[in-house]
C-alpha cells in the first residue's frame, strides 16, 4: 500500500494556519501614532501629537495634550491625567505614564 501525498490545498492551508499563529500575540493592539509594541498581557506606546491615537487592548487611547507635566488621555470615552510615573485606572485599562514631554507621552497599558 503506497501512501497518497497531501494535496496542495493541505499544504497551504496548514501553512497560513501557522502564519496566522504566530502573529496572534500581535492582535492586542492596532496603532496610528509612532510607536507601539505588544506583549500578550500588556502594551508599551508614544503617542505624540494632540489627537494622536492608538487602539490597545481592545480600547482606544487618543492623546489630547500635556499641561504642567501631565498628559491627558481620553481612555473609552472618558478623560483621564497622569505625570511621570504616575499609574491610573482608566476603562479596563491600567495605564502607566513612563514619561510626558510637552508633545508625547509614553505609557505602558494592561488589563485590569
């Protein structure tokens, strides 16, 4: 008994399956400012520029500006402020403020 080889669409299929795999830690988070890396529990983002905006975690983050040190973020409809160093519950999101410049802000976001 000789064995069948497996079809071509076998093949593809399983090879987009491993792609799309290997890509899922990535899906946390989706962005339109400078820079945003994730991890599977948390993200690390710049926003920089007032109405820069970023998705992270399944909820969006826009940058509305800083003042006296602090960066002020609208998190799911609601406005929320934080200094450097500073954490804030926001939404389902804890957000840490890593650093505020008078343009950008860094933060790191997780859930709960």
């Amino acid at each position: 008994m000789s064995s069948t080889p497996k079809p071509r669409a076998a093949r593809i299929s399983a090879g987009l399956l491993t792609g799309a795999l290997a890509l899922l830690p990535l899906t946390g988070c989706s962005f339109s400012s400078d820079n945003v890396s994730c991890s599977p529990s948390s993200c690390t983002a710049t926003l920089s520029g007032a109405g820069a905006e970023a998705e992270i975690l399944g909820t969006k983050l826009e940058f509305a500006g800083t003042q006296d040190g602090r960066a002020t973020l609208g998190v799911a409809g609601a406005s929320v402020s934080c200094g450097e160093g500073e954490s804030v519950s926001a939404g389902p999101l804890s957000i840490t403020c890593t650093s505020v410049t008078d343009d950008a802000v860094e933060l790191t976001a997780t859930l709960g």
